[in-house]
C-alpha cells in the first residue's frame, strides 16, 4: 500500500489513502472531498471549467499556478496547497474581489465555467500583488478558460 497523500486544503492538512494513481485532481474534489464547486466541461484540459490553483515552495519561494484540474493527478498534490472556488469566500461571507468584478462587469452567463474564469482571475490576483494587471496580463491568465 502506497504512503496517503498529504495537501492543505480548506485550511488544513488533508490526508488521502489509496488514492489511485490516476484519480483526477477534479474526481478528488468532487467525489471524495464533495466540493462540487468546480466543474467538469471537457475532461480533456482544454476548456478551463475545472481551474484550481495550486501553490507549492520553488526555490523557498510559494509559486501559485492555475492548472486544469481534469488533467492533473491527485498524487502530485503531495506537499503541496490546493485551493478551488470554495476558498475564495471571504471570511465574513463577502465575494472575493475576482468575483466581486465578475458580478459588477456581467462577466457569467449561465453559470458553469465561471468557477474556472473565477480561479483563473484569482491566480493572476495573487500573482500582481496589488498591482493593477494590464489588459494583456488579464488575457494571457484567462487563455485557457472558454464559455460554453
């Protein structure tokens, strides 16, 4: 029997056991955690639907990257932090600033990969720390993400 899986999520250290290899980033969270926020639209990694970010230590430093959740296996979150559409509740209830805007500027339709724009938008929040990101910084992030 392999060694469980150890990731901070929802603010404390998960453990997952005989996980199998090539359980999905998505399935984890949806079928196993019951965090049905994020979506599966392609389950090829091309719509974006299933966005999460993921931070790990690179060179002592805490790298945050957006990653398709459909595509990406659960093990490889070992050491690592995940964080999904769930986390971006602020602790009094209010919208985070990324969705906040997405409400302000009409940015959903029906609804389904906003989750995914949602994430891909808070990656790139955390990345311009608390500098205005330009037009092409905003594009470039949100690349991978489409609307049904």
């Amino acid at each position: 029997m392999s060694d469980p899986i150890r990731f901070y999520y929802r603010g404390e250290v998960h453990e997952a056991s005989g996980v199998a290899p090539t359980q999905t980033i998505l399935q984890h969270l949806r079928e196993d955690l019951h965090c049905t926020g994020t979506k599966e639209g392609c389950a090829e990694g091309d719509c974006g639907a299933c966005t999460v970010v993921i931070g790990s230590l690179e060179n002592g430093k805490l790298e945050m990257k957006a990653v398709n959740s459909c595509i990406q296996f659960t093990p490889t979150l070992d050491g690592k932090a995940l964080f999904s559409v769930e986390d971006l509740q602020q602790p009094d209830g209010a919208l985070h600033p990324v969705q906040q805007a997405l409400v302000e500027c009409h940015g959903s339709q029906c609804g389904f990969c906003t989750p995914g724009f949602a994430m891909s938008l808070w990656g790139m929040y955390l990345k311009q720390e608390g500098k205005q990101p330009s037009r092409c910084e905003i594009d470039d992030a949100l690349s991978g993400n489409l609307c049904r």
